[in-house]
C-alpha cells in the first residue's frame, strides 16, 4: 500500500517533518474511532452493532497498518526534530514528540495486525455480551467472552512486555500510565490498605445520621438545564463539545468536539450533576490541550491519572467542597422547587460528602473509592500473570471486598459485572482512578497555595483563578514532560498519598 | 504499508476470496465516512469542523490508497469468482460483484491520492462558506472557494474522462448513475421540456384557487411522532435506524443503521411528513438490500437514479396519493388538533398536489420539479464543459428558471445558492433526481399492475404488498444486474418517460 507522504531521498529534518504528517494521520484515525465509539454508546441504534464493530476493527487495522509501516521505523531513525525547530521551547516540545512518537511505535511493533483487529472485535463482542449479563447478574453467561478477550489481552500483554522489557502488567499499564510500575503502585497502594480501614472506622462513627436526602422526582430536563449550566460556570465551551446520555458515562470525541454523556436518575439529582462536573475536569482538560500541538503525540493529555485527576480535582476537591456546595445550594433549590431541612446548605453538603461502604464502585464516596480499585488492581493483575483462573473471579471479588470493606456482594451484579474496563478490554487501567485521586488532592492544594483566591473564587462560582492556574500548569502542557517531572513542577513534588490523605482527615475528621 | 489480506502465492479462487476481503475492509471505510457526515450534519458542534475535515479526508485518503494499492490490482487480474462459486445464482452474484469491483477500482485509479484528499478537503471548506453565504444570498462570498472545487472537480473528470474513454461530464454521471450518459439524459430531458411548459399552464388553468392550508402551529414534537408512526407504517425497522433533524435533510449511515433527517416547520407539517416519506423510501430500500452481500460492491444500491426513485415512489406515487391521503386524514386531524374544511380528505389532497412554479426546489411539485433540475444539469455541464466561467452563474440560472418556469429568482439565496451539491462536491448528480422520478412512476405502475391489491392496501395505510414486490424485484437484486437490465426485468421495459407522463396526465389533468 502506498504511503503517500513516504520520502524517496530525505533529510533528517524532511524525515521528522514526515513523521509529523504521518501522525497528523494518525491522530485523524483516533478521532474517527472515538467519534464511533460515542455514536455507538450514545446514539446507535441496536441493530447497528454487527456493522459498528467492523468499522471500529478496520479502523484500529488500518491505524496499526499504517503506524507499524516499514517507512515509519525509517523516519524514526532519520528523523532530527532540532534541525528546523523555530526556538529552543519548539526544539523541546518536538523532542518531546519524537519520544512519545517513539513510545508509541514501540508498542504497536509488538503487536502484529490481526492481534489488534482479533483485540478490537474480541472486546467490542464481550462488551455487548457484558450489557445482557449484568443486568442478568450472571457472569457464567459473560464467561466465555471475556476468556477470549483475556487471553488475547495476555498475547499482547506477553508481546509487549518483551519488546519493551517490562513485565506483563507493567506492559499494559503503560498504554494510559506511560512510565508507571506497578511496584511504585503496590508501595501506595499498600500505603492506602493500611491507612484506610481504621479511617474508614473513624469517619463513619464521626459523621453520625445521615442528614436527610433532597426528595424528588427531578425532571430530567431541569437536571439537564442544571448540568449545562454547570458546565458553563466551569469554563467548559459548547462550541467545542456536547453534552448527552449514555449507560456508562464519558468523556469522548476530540479536543476540538468533546462529547460528554452523562445518566440521569429522577429519584437524584446529585448522581448526574456530580457525573457531569467530574467529566467537564476531563473535557477541560482537553480543551486546554496545546491548541498547535493538537495533532501529534506530544499534544496528547499526560497519561490516564493526570486525566483523571483533573475529573476528581473539579468532582472531589472543588464539586464537593463545601464553599461551592454553599453557594449552589440556594440555586439547586430554586431549579428543582425544594422545601425543608434537606435543601439548606449544610445537610447538602452532608448529603454529598455521605460515607458509605457499597457493592458499586462509580457510586462510592471518595473515602471508601480507593478500596474498590485496589480490589480490580489485585484481581486483574493475578489474571494477567495466570495466578487465577477466571472462573474463580466472582469468588475472588466478592471475599476481597468482604475482606476491605466488610460488605459481600449479594450477586455478581454488584460484583464483578459492575465495570465495564474489563469486558471492553481496558486492562491495567483501574489503578489510574486512584493515582488519579491523589494527583488531584496534591494539584488542588499546590494551586490552592500558589493562587490563595481559588479557594474563596470557587465560593462564589467562580472557577476562572482555578483553571487559569491548571491551564497553565498541566493542561498546556501536553506530554512535554513525563508525568513525574509534570507533578515536580506544577507540585513541588512527586506523587505520593500524603496530600491525599491529609485531605481526607481534614474534610472527614476535622472540617465537620 | 503492509496489506497484511495481500496474497504471496495465491490462485484465483484465493484471489478472488482475498478480493472480498479486500472491499469489505473499504466497505467499513465508507460506513465509518458515512456516519462521520452524518455527524456533523445531525449533531456536530460548529467548533468541530476543522478536525472533522481532517478525520474525512484522511479516511478517504487511506480509501484511496488502500482501494490503489498495487496488489488490489493483481487480484483483480488473477480472481476467478466462479471457482468456488456455490450454485449458479452464486456465480452469477460473483460476476457482478467482480465487474462492480473492476469499475470502482478504474475510478479510483484514475485519481492520484493528493487528489482525493484535496477533494475531500475543498469539499468540505467550500461548504462551510456556503453555509455562510446561503442566508445571506453572496454568491461572491463562496464563488472563490467554490472555484476551487470546481476546479479540483474538473481535473479529476478530466483524468476519469481519459481512464473510461468517455467525456468528462459522463465520467462525473458515471461515479452515481453507473451506464448513465448525457447523449442519453438530453434525449429524454429535451422531451420533457417540449412537455412541460404547455401541461403546466394547462395544469394551472384546471387546478384553479389554493385549497385553504391547515393552520399551525404544528408543535415539533407532534410532528416527531406522527413522523415516526409514518415511518413505521411503511415498514422501517427502528431497530436499524433513527429520525433527527438537519438543515439539509437526507439518509445516511449503513444499511445495518440507517440515519434519516429532516427539519421542521412549526407553520407547516406537510413539508416535514413528506420529507420524511422520501427518506424512508431511500432507507427501505437499504434495509433491503441482499443481508448476506451487504459487505461487497454487488451489494450495495443499483445507482442513484434507482434510489431516488425508491424515495419518490414513496413520496409522491404513493405518499401524496388520493387514497394515502384520505386513509391519513382523520388521524392528522386528531394528532394536531385540527378543524375546519382544510382538514377534510379532499383538501388535504388538493394542498398536498398543489402545483405553482417556485425558486426552491425541494419545495417543487413533482410537475415543475424536471424544470429545477433541468436548469442544473445544463449549468454544471456547462461548467464542467468550459464552457460558462464561474461568475456568470447566478444570471444564467436565473435567466433559466425564467424562461423555463417563468419565475425569476429576487437572489441568490433563492437562486443559485439554494442547494449543497455543488459547493459539496456533487457535480453531475442532479439528472439522478429526474431520472429517479420517472423511474419511479414506472416502478410504481409496473408493481400495481403486478400486485392489484397494492393501491387499495395503501388505502387502508398498508404497504406491505408494495414493500414486498419492492423487496423482491428492486431491493434484493443489489447490483445484480445494469440499471437498464433492472428495469427492464422487473417493469418490462428500460426508462422513458412515457408513464412519468401519463402519471402527471392522469393525476393533474383527469383526476381532479
């Protein structure tokens, strides 16, 4: 197949100005998929399933073709991204960009194209099987599926782990946590399993009854109108993205047209409402991306757990704060034609910072979260390096979270069938919610320190000093720097769960 | 790039499979373009257009290669489809699908890549300007980045006109009315514009005062229902498809998820209902379509000229029939709330038939819409020709609908700016439009000449009986068979207009 922006005779600065093309292409590729992926969630019909996995596997086949092609590998090697840089910050983002083009083409040249092609049909046929199991709460019936995912899944895993000289997991993790090791996530992890329990203990016998629930029903077009303008006060821009219903929410499309879906339940508004503020942190992210860098690698968000501390940092850290809770409540109330104790600022902002041990990960408050991704991160792990079968998987889930968090799940509903990573084939994922989590804590307290006004902006609904200092600090940043130096430089520090940590006791031992 | 389906020894029965292969991987490239369009035309926030011009151009680019590439050629040379054929019905599908094969890869390989691509993109930047100029009636807002495409247009007719042997206009024709010339559309667009002018005064004369029009307001979501339970009663199957709203409306997506559109008058509902109509018509013949060959060339519709008959036989043979219209009446009265004389069968009829020469030709009855299309046939082919320079076009097409329908256009927006197709790209696909409405007559005439029940089941507001003869001698045969050999096996006759004419006699001059 012919690549037309192949050079015949190239210089080094003519083989990086290639690679830019070729990736430009690339990234044009992505985005169809993940434009295919949010039709398919949010607006397909049923009947369009067969048809949508053929154009979703051709796509990722042609992606791999194209990026695995002999002449890529050439211009990689030619290539000098400082021969025609416009300044030393040009030469150091186009560096950065031959590095990640670099990552990224070694990855994709430990796959061969039909383990990709085989990848994508394998998970797009689990997932639609995974939406009649688990309102079914039987995994025997997934069972099958997710056995031919996962072994294709530790193909790649095994494949990738050779050529990029890691273990197995550490390969799939670094597909949304370049860098990341799963030693570095045990040490936190472990740091976390041991704090968390007596925290946990704590908090609970502190925070005493429940305060007294908001009543509805709550009409889904107020909630709608509420959501969006949410999102507006939170600086995110509906000339550029889109705001639907999907089962599972998201954040999809691209930086130019993001599409975030959201669920709504009558009965509660504040499930949807925090859905949404949490996937406009990763709408705005992309949003603040390097608008000139957008089409090559180096233009990409930092990996999975600076994404997702951006989602919790807007969800967690200013969403649920009580200053914003305080200055929305009055506003709720009037949308939603509330009356009584529950609407006042107080018992809202109890209502939303309720601790609670639950079977359902996307429903746990952000005390009780970081049990439910370490119990995936053990489970998936042992899967992948074959120290479990997975018939054992409901067993195994269900006494893990009897042994974290003193609840067993009644039925694999409420288990093992909740999430839908594994069965879609996102494995190695789940540990990036809860780096993520910290990352937010530690970002939010230095922005907090370096701009005091956040705080107190945010009370007043106003989350400009706020996103100015992440725009600044992380989101233009793309993937100039690796995710440590990134931390070091908007934080002072690298990662750990100290900054995490102390949020909690703050807001759940000493602020109530 | 490696085509990981390319062959390294292979027979002709190899050949052949790998071929199939081969364009069901592109078939999944064109469904993934099909629903990026509809995309951006049902549901993109305006700030996604620059990089959806580039996912489009991309995918069309890798379409080209892949479709180019030289071992697409040497399985074409080397593939034998009978010799794994099942039966002879199987060969005889093989055969087609290769000769379809053969004429898409000679289409294609007229075009250097960088072509298809700065197609794609000039395209696509044109009609943004058009969508700016079009409100604002400035030919010479878009005339710039319309000559470009015009210019592109030209180039790839010319190297198309050379690749067939055939004359640039005819190659344009060819790429949607596959066999269709313009020896052959002057043949019969000269016979109807000898008919025309005379019928229409004599149309006129007898018709005499407007029948008084439904009064709205016509809430939307009526509107949206009614739609919906039309669509269902012609026999769409919303498991394969949706209803949303754009300002062009068309069909679009796969066969598998068909994505109709049309937009809403809250003054009139009959505009709406009947643009819906014609839509189903294109989507049941799609959803028709011979399931098992729906990845192949062979599979896909007969041309444009027989899609657009589909939708017109449902629009006007049997949508704004006599007996459609009084079964519907009672039903519309009730939906809308509606009273008074407009809402009787017989002035619903009169109002839906009415005929008055207008500028919009989405507006047109089916009696002065030939006029409308032939005024553009003979401007673009003036245009492609060379002989019209771009900026005499508004005063020519004006100049046309004067003489031929006797009404001037005030501007442009009502002039030459009022359709996509040109500043889209389309050029030479207008005669598809007229060619569809007389083969629809002759369909429709063939089939109830066939099926005596199907014009009484209209009456009772069921299609079943047409939609099955449809089915059966339209919908199933994919590109079996030439346009000419389709027509004539199930009609027993190729085109003329000679039952398009006795259709308009009877109904506008007899039958009233």
């Amino acid at each position: 197949m012919p690549t037309r922006s192949s050079p015949a005779a190239v210089s080094p600065s003519t083989a990086y100005a290639a690679l830019e093309r070729r990736f430009a292409r690339l990234r044009a590729i992505e985005d169809s998929i993940a434009f295919l992926h949010w039709d398919q969630s949010a607006v397909m019909p049923a009947g369009g399933a067969s048809s949508r996995a053929d154009q979703l596997a051709t796509l990722a086949g042609l992606h791999h073709d194209l990026l695995t092609a002999p002449d890529t590998a050439e211009m990689i090697a030619l290539a000098d991204p400082l021969a025609e840089a416009e300044s030393a910050e040009d030469g150091a983002w186009r560096l950065a960009n031959l590095a990640e083009i670099t990552r990224i083409h070694a990855h994709a040249m430990a796959l061969p194209g039909d383990l990709v092609e085989a990848l994508s049909r394998a998970g797009n046929a689990c997932e639609r099987v995974w939406r009649e199991a688990r309102p079914l709460g039987d995994f025997a019936l997934v069972e099958g599926p997710l056995g031919q995912l996962l072994g294709l899944v530790r193909d790649s895993a095994a494949a990738k782990a050779e050529a990029l000289g890691v273990a197995p997991y550490d390969a799939l993790l670094d597909q949304y946590e370049p860098g990341g090791s799963s030693a570095r996530i045990d040490g936190i992890f472990d740091d976390l399993e041991a704090f968390l329990p007596d925290f946990l203990g704590r908090v609970i016998e502190r925070q005493g009854a429940a305060a007294e629930a908001p009543a509805g029903p709550f009409p889904i077009p107020t909630q709608q109108a509420v959501g969006r303008a949410t999102m507006e006060s939170l600086g995110f821009d509906f000339d550029h993205g889109r705001l639907d219903v999907s089962l599972h929410p998201f954040c999809g499309g691209s930086p130019q047209d993001l599409r975030l879906t959201t669920r709504y339940d009558e009965a509660d508004f504040t499930s949807a409402l925090m859905g949404v503020i949490h996937e406009t942190g990763h709408a705005l992210y992309e949003q603040g991306l390097p608008r000139d860098r957008l089409s090559q690698p180096v233009g990409r968000a930092r990996g999975m757990s600076v994404h997702e501390s951006q989602s919790l940092l807007f969800e967690m850290q200013a969403g649920r704060s009580r200053a914003f809770i305080s200055h929305c409540a009055p506003a709720w109330k009037a949308a939603f034609g509330g009356e009584g104790e529950a609407w006042r600022a107080d018992s809202l902002y109890r209502h939303f910072t309720r601790v609670e041990p639950g079977f359902i990960r996307v429903d746990a408050d952000e005390v009780t979260y970081p049990a439910h991704v370490i119990v995936r991160y053990r489970l998936e792990k042992a899967l992948i390096e074959g120290r479990m079968a997975l018939g054992d998987l409901p067993t195994a889930w269900n006494d893990a979270m009897e042994r974290l968090l003193g609840v067993r799940p009644p039925n694999d509903r409420l288990g093992c069938l909740q999430d839908i990573h594994w069965y879609d084939g996102a494995w190695g994922y789940f540990p990036t919610y809860t780096l993520g989590a910290m990352t937010a804590a530690q970002v939010f307290d230095a922005a907090s320190r370096a701009v005091p006004d956040i705080g107190p902006a945010i009370g007043r609904g106003d989350f400009t000093p706020l996103l100015g200092w992440l725009r600044t600090h992380i989101h233009a940043k793309g993937c100039l720097l690796s995710t440590d130096a990134l931390l070091r430089e908007a934080t002072g520090r690298p990662l750990d769960a100290s900054v995490f940590k102390a949020h909690l006791t703050r807001r759940y031992l000493e602020d109530r």
